[in-house]
C-alpha cells in the first residue's frame, strides 16, 4: 500500500491517533506492557465472548504500532486471539524496520494480548 517506510510510520502514527484510548482509571502500573522502552498500557475487557482491548502509549510509533495489534485482536474470542498467527508483522516488515528495543516491546504487546486471551478463556470453559 505505501511505497516507503517514512509513509508506513506516517500511517502507523494516524492508527494511533484513531486508537481506542484507555480510560484513565486503567492507566496503572499493573496495566502497563513490561519489555517496552515507551509506556504502554493496555486494558482488557470481556464483551458477548469477545475480548476488547483498549491502550495508550506515551510515544505515537509505540501508540501506533499497538493500535495494529488492537486492529488485529479486538473484538475475537479467547480462542481466536490465542490460535492467531502473528506472521503479518513479517510479512509487512514492521519488525525489521523497529530499533531493537521496539521490536522487543513489539513481541511483548503480542504477548500481553494473548496473556489476557488465556486469562479470559479460562473463565469461559
């Protein structure tokens, strides 16, 4: 879709800005992704069998880059979320252009996504 990665983070940035913000009671020490460079929290809730997720990030490629993952998870089953397969970041090649520390925090937002997926699907056997 872009032919450059400078208009990938240019998008990447808009995504975040269209971000379901968190509310700020959920912005807590215990909400917040361990492994990430910037702060970044994310919320979970349970709504007719489907996770919704919702975050905010004190830096917009962060705010972007889980604003994609919130795309991708919200509003699916445990299952769904749990069985995912992540091979879009390749294939995009979002990983690849992250300075290393961002990409670590990248695979612990996909991780933190998913602990809450397996945290819900628990209540829901």
């Amino acid at each position: 879709m872009f032919d450059d990665w400078m208009q990938r983070y240019e998008y990447m940035i808009e995504l975040g800005k269209s971000l379901p913000i968190i509310d700020e009671q959920y912005k807590t020490e215990e909400n917040i992704i361990k492994g990430c460079q910037s702060k970044v929290w994310v919320h979970a809730n349970m709504e007719d069998d489907k996770v919704v997720f919702t975050a905010d990030s004190d830096a917009v490629i962060t705010k972007g880059i889980i604003a994609i993952l919130i795309r991708v998870f919200s509003n699916q089953s445990p299952k769904a979320i749990l069985e995912a397969d992540t091979d879009f970041i390749d294939e995009i090649g979002l990983k690849e252009h992250l300075s290393p520390t961002r990409a670590n925090g990248l695979v612990s937002m996909i991780k933190q996504l998913k602990m809450y997926a397996l945290a819900y699907q628990t209540k829901v056997e």
